[in-house]
C-alpha cells in the first residue's frame, strides 16, 4: 500500500463517519444486551408463575437477537447496511415462532 492510498483513506470522510456510526452502535448494542436479559429474567419469571413463557416476550426477544446481530454484523464489517433506526426493526412472523 503506498502512502496516497493511506493519506486518501485517512481524510476520507466516509471512514470517518461510519466510526462515529460504530460508536454509537456499539453503545446501543450494550443497552440491548442489557434488555434481553431483562427478557430472559422476565421470561423465567412467567415461564414459573403460568407454566409457559409469553409468547408476546418469545416474539420481541426472536427480533432482539436479530437485531443485535444485524447490529454486530455492521461492527464488524460483515454488513454495510446500518441496523435499526436506518433499517426497518426485524419482523418475526408467527410462523417462525409459534405458539407451544
């Protein structure tokens, strides 16, 4: 690699700008970390008390899991495509989660 490519990449915004992006993602990926365990406390809690889980909890935490790996595919590289709020949040048909 010479050095116009190194001075072209380190000005260029779009590197830049999709650092900032990954920051803020990556903040974002800790406060949904931190939700699916509050998923995964709650989920338990029902799953004791009823018997079963919710299937309105099983079918938001199917879209979270999605979602933080939409989220880390983008950290890594593996995605150009930002995640949720550039993006439509995951959909979870009933089909693919049904009701046990």
């Amino acid at each position: 690699m010479n050095s116009e490519n190194i001075k072209s990449n380190l000005t260029s915004s779009r590197h830049w700008l999709r650092l900032v992006f990954m920051l803020i993602f990556a903040a974002v990926l800790q406060l949904a970390s931190i939700l699916m365990w509050v998923l995964v406390i709650a989920q338990f809690i029902f799953s004791l008390f009823t018997g079963q889980d919710n299937f309105q909890l099983r079918k938001f935490g199917h879209a979270l899991s999605i979602y933080i790996f939409d989220t880390l595919k983008f950290l890594t590289y593996a995605s150009e495509e930002k995640p949720f709020p550039f993006a439509d949040w995951p959909l979870v048909d009933d089909d693919e989660n049904p009701e046990r």
